[in-house]
C-alpha cells in the first residue's frame, strides 16, 4: 500500500491547525507533616495567606503560616486519607462562601454546603469570607431603630440597624433566648437574619431552627452552624461565613441582622488552630492576634451611606462568661469593639426574672439616638428608677421603718421589674411595649397587687386590640405618643373593667 505525500502533509497541517499551545502552569508542593488537621507542605513558595489549596484525594485546606521553608495548612474536611508525601496543589483563589437569597430558609455549614437535607444550594454568587470594613466616608450614623420585641431592651438598651451589641452572661441565663425572639420579631419586618451557631450541639440547633419555622421566620432566615462535632477550622471560620453572606444583602440596600451564638467558642477554635501551627501563645494561651480575630469581624457590622444604597448590617455577639467576671481576656476584648452590651445575670435569672438582663451594667452607646421618640418619652426615667430600686431594695433588707417616699419608690420597683418581665418566644409590638410603659411610669398600677401586674398587662394589651386600636396604630405609624389624655383615659378605661385576684 503506496502512502501518498500530500495526505501525510495534510493531516499534519490539520494537527497544526488543531495544536492547543495553552499550557497550564500549577504551584504543586509535598506534604511533610500532617496531623491533628493540621498540614505542612514543601514547594509552595507563591502562596498567599488564606487561600485555598486541594489536597490530592479532593479535600480542601487553607494557608495559614506562610513560612520560609514550609506552608502550615489547616485542613477543612477530613485528613484520615493524607500523608506524607502526597501532593498539594494551590487553586489561586482565596476562602469564599456561596451567596444571595437563595440561601434563605437554609441550614448551611461554614463553607456554605447544605446540611438540612433539602438539597444543593443553587447560588450563583460567591464572596469571598475576609473583606474590608465598610470605610468612614462610607457610613452613616445609626439612627433606625432594630425593635427585638423584647421590653427590657427596647426601654433600658435600645439596638439600632447597623449598631453591634454584645450579648454576655453566664451559661445558661438566656443569652440564645434573646437572639432567637429577637429573630421572630423580625417577621413581619423589612429585615433579614443570619444565626451562626458555634460549636453548639446538633439537636440544640435542630431545635432553634424549628421554632424559627414554628413562627414563621425561617425563609427570611439563614442558618450557619459549625456544630460541636466539627473540626476547629470550620468553627474559626464560621462567623465569617455568616457576615459574607449578610455583606450581600447590605450592599443591595438591605438591612440584615447576624448573630453569632457565641464568640467565646470561636476564640477557643482559633486558639486550638494556632497552637497546633506553633504560634506563640499570649495571655490564657490565646494567641496574639485574638483581638484582631473578633475587631474585623464585627467592623464589618455598618449602616451605609444613601450613596452606597442606604443597606445595614446590624451584629449581636455572643460571648459566655464565667462566675459573671466580665473583666476576663475575651470579654474585656469584645466589649470595647462593641457599641455597648447586654449582661445576663444569673442571679436574676434564677430568682424568676426573665430576660434576666442587669440594668446597671447593660449598656447602649448609640442605640439611644436610634429609639422610637414614643419610647424615649415614656422609658426616660426607667433606667435609674430601675437602678435606684435595686439599691434601696439591699437597703431596705436591714430596715424595718421606711418613710413614704421610699416605700413608694419600692413599690414602683417591684411593678417595674413585673413589666419588664417577658415569656418565652413572646416578642411584644413597640406599640404595646409603649403603652404599659405609660400606664407603668404614669403610676397607673402603683394600685395594682404586684401578683397581678402580668395578668393585667395581658388582659390591657388584648382590650387596647379590641378597644382602642387606634392608639395602637398612631403610635406604630408616626413613631410619637398618641394625645395624653387618650393614653391616660385608655389606661383608666380598661382598669374599671379589670379585677384584681383575691
């Protein structure tokens, strides 16, 4: 069989034609040490802090210490399958999360995969989970009130859209409590939620996420949980996952609050991650940068600018406390990024005072400018009759004969504490908040026993939906107090029908 010149030339030229010159250039390095989730690689000179490199079997981890002869690796998955010797390659880009609202209504893990069992998360957008702080020019001051529907902290520490208050107490003392009601008072408001839950157990998120769903926020809810059970990596970067996917809704002119339940455990993780890189260890043996852990997390929190489209990224921290010293590393650190905090005391809490929130210590350093003119009004004096009650009230445990005016202060004291009392998952209207507020400053229940001041709150805020709904409606619709004499006959009104216990 003869082969003919002009055929070989021609597949020739058509395998030049069809030649691809592309050559694809990757940064491949060596694992030489690998343990406890933790890697060390040889041969990734170009590096960059943070990004994201795969592992041969799939797995992905993140360059944490870039050092002269070895890159330190945190491994985000499994590392039963790595060993030394095998390849690590880099991908050029660096941590980011899926984002955008189809995220809503979603339990997600920190790396943004679903772990709700309703399937992938079909996004499109990605961003990348450390991102600058929103710039001075940038900002706005805080001038919205973010209503939790929680009476004690409306009155006494008002939150406003873009403010960061901490929430700090013991365990066990109601801290996920607020955050959650505060979650369902949202339903029926222009803003989204995003609960990161860290290092929490799986069935006490299993069973935050259904009262979300029982009340009806979940779709306007997204849920980021690095349960117990994970490793430190995922926990360490779980509240950054939450704010990049809150960042989203803010720079497209939404207003967003993000919870992170609770900070405390973050710092562990990051601690643990940092020891096992052999970073050297500062006070409590949290590393150095601890505090710069939590500032450009919760720097992140903003109200932005109208030029910027006017968005809000409001952030409630969490961090647990031990014996109720707030003075400890983390605390004193988390306070003073923060715009004011909210101490659960467990005193309080176990003598049946509920939200069990210290007025004396709680605090909020902008959310004032941001309160409804009706509650500043009404709320004025709340806090240091609420303060000056509590310190008569230790005086007064050694005093049998006290004068009019202290007795009276007392009584004031004790209906006050009634009113600030709340039940669970019952987040309460600002209308109905500034109502028996009035009724409660104004002195209309100085009569009332104190057994039954919850029982008339109750019965006073279903007659005002039934009476007197137009009050209610002023005072939701223009933010001010109603006509005096209406709030006071109002409150009259209804006392002629109520009837004391006997």
């Amino acid at each position: 069989m003869s082969i003919k010149a002009e055929e070989i030339s021609s597949l020739i030229k058509q395998q030049i034609e069809n030649f691809d010159a592309d050559i694809e250039v990757s940064d491949v390095g060596t694992v030489i040490e690998i343990g406890d989730g933790i890697a060390r690689a040889h041969g990734l000179d170009n590096a960059m802090a943070g990004e994201l490199l795969e592992f041969s079997n799939g797995v992905m981890g993140m360059a944490q210490n870039l050092e002269e002869s070895n890159v330190g690796i945190v491994i985000l998955g499994p590392y039963a399958d790595i060993k030394e010797g095998d390849e690590v390659r880099r991908t050029g880009r660096v941590m980011q999360v899926p984002v955008g609202e189809e995220l809503l209504g979603r339990v997600v893990n920190p790396l943004g995969q679903p772990v709700d069992g309703k399937g992938p998360v079909e996004t499109t957008k990605n961003r990348p989970i450390e991102s600058p702080a929103p710039s001075i020019m940038d900002r706005q001051s805080v001038e919205e009130p973010l209503q939790t529907g929680i009476k004690a902290i409306d009155a006494l520490v008002p939150i406003g859209r873009g403010q960061r208050e901490l929430i700090i107490g013991d365990r066990q003392t109601g801290k996920t409590t607020i955050a959650v009601d505060t979650i369902l008072n949202q339903k029926d408001e222009d803003m989204l939620c995003i609960y990161v839950a860290i290092g929490q157990k799986d069935s006490t998120v299993r069973s935050t996420v259904e009262t979300f769903r029982r009340h009806g926020v979940l779709d306007k809810t997204i849920v980021v949980s690095a349960g117990a059970s994970e490793p430190a990596p995922l926990l360490y970067l779980a509240p950054y996952a939450g704010v990049s996917m809150g960042e989203d809704f803010m720079y497209n002119g939404k207003h967003v609050v993000v919870v992170y339940d609770d900070l405390t455990k973050q710092a562990a993780a990051y601690r643990e991650l940092s020891l096992l890189l052999r970073r050297p260890p500062g006070r409590e043996a949290f590393p150095g940068d601890v505090f710069y852990l939590h500032s450009r997390l919760l720097e992140r929190a903003a109200k932005l600018s109208d030029d910027k489209g006017g968005g809000s990224l409001t952030a409630l921290p969490f961090v647990e406390t031990q014996a109720g010293d707030i003075g400890a590393y983390i605390p004193t650190n988390v306070i003073s990024i923060t715009d004011g905090q909210i101490f659960l005391q467990s005193d309080l809490f176990f003598s049946g005072v509920r939200p069990a929130i210290n007025a004396g210590l709680s605090v909020s350093r902008v959310g004032g400018s941001a309160q409804l003119k009706a509650m500043k009004k009404v709320a004025g004096t709340l806090r240091l009759d609420l303060a000056s009650f509590r310190e008569l009230e230790a005086f007064a445990q050694f005093g049998s004969d006290l004068d009019k005016s202290t007795k009276a202060k007392l009584d004031r004291g004790a209906r006050t504490v009634e009113v600030l009392k709340q039940g669970l998952h019952k987040p309460l209207a600002v209308e109905k908040q500034v109502m028996i507020i009035y009724a409660l400053t104004k002195g209309f229940l100085d009569d009332i026993p104190v057994e039954d001041v919850t029982r008339f709150e109750e019965q006073f805020h279903t007659w005002l939906d039934e009476n007197r709904s137009e009050l209610l409606s002023v005072i939701r619709e223009t933010g001010k107090l109603a006509e005096q004499d209406d709030m006071s006959e109002a409150v009259e009104a209804f006392k002629k029908t109520f009837s004391p216990s006997e």
